[in-house]
C-alpha cells in the first residue's frame, strides 16, 4: 500500500513559506513526511529551531489525521513534544506517524521525528475531526 512522496504544500501559506512537506501513505496506519532543512530554519546557534521541528510535526501528523479522517478537516487538540536531539542544516527530517485509535470525533497518534538514524523528537497528540 505504500506510495510515493508528493507534495502537500501547494497553496500558499505557513507550510509552505516554511519549504513545504513531502508526504505519503506507508499503510492503513501509518504515514510519513520529510523536508530539508534550509538556512531560514536554523536557531542562532545553527541547527534546526524547535519551533520548526513543532510546526513540522504538527503539519505532518495533521495531514496523517485528515487521511485517517476520510478527508475531513482536524484541528490539533493537543500536541506533547520530546527534543531528543539536534538537527542540522542541509540534514533531511524524516517522520513516521502511527495512528494509535480513531473515534467518531477524534484521532489520536504519534509521530518519530528523525535524522541520520537518529531520533530528533518525539510526539502525540490528539486531533479532533470536523465534519463537513
């Protein structure tokens, strides 16, 4: 079921004035998103500002909720972030979101931010669906 990355950016906005996300379904479960790590993410001391790596996860995992959804616009109730460990210019950041339960209103997942092999952050959090 795996499929290709595509970009999920397309319009204008926060995500993509930030480099946009690369996105795509791993399986029933499971999705991943990437972005390169550019100059304009950095902190003063040269490696990658938490608030990008939140912004990142929240994008990200947002977008796994709306495919669990069925499409359905979600909004982040809550969202609890772990800095493991740094990440640098140029590095690619990969993440992997697992969908832990889904109910009638409600999804609840987490997310492994990582670089190189190694961990950056860890996530969960739960998104509320909003019906159309």
């Amino acid at each position: 079921m795996s499929e290709e990355f595509k970009q999920i950016s397309t319009s204008n906005g926060f995500m993509k004035h930030n480099g946009g996300i690369l996105f795509r379904t791993v399986s029933e479960n499971k999705y991943e998103f990437k972005t390169k790590i550019n100059e304009n993410h950095l902190n003063n001391a040269k490696i990658a500002h938490g608030g990008f790596i939140a912004a990142l996860i929240d994008a990200g995992v947002g977008t796994a909720a709306y495919r669990t959804s069925g499409e359905n616009a979600c909004v982040t109730i809550s969202l609890e972030l772990k800095f493991i460990s740094q990440a640098k210019l140029d590095q690619e950041l990969i993440g992997l979101a697992k969908v832990q339960k889904k109910t009638k209103s409600l999804i609840f997942l987490t997310c492994e931010l990582r670089t190189n092999d190694k961990i950056v952050a860890t996530a969960s959090g739960i998104w509320k669906i909003m019906r159309k």
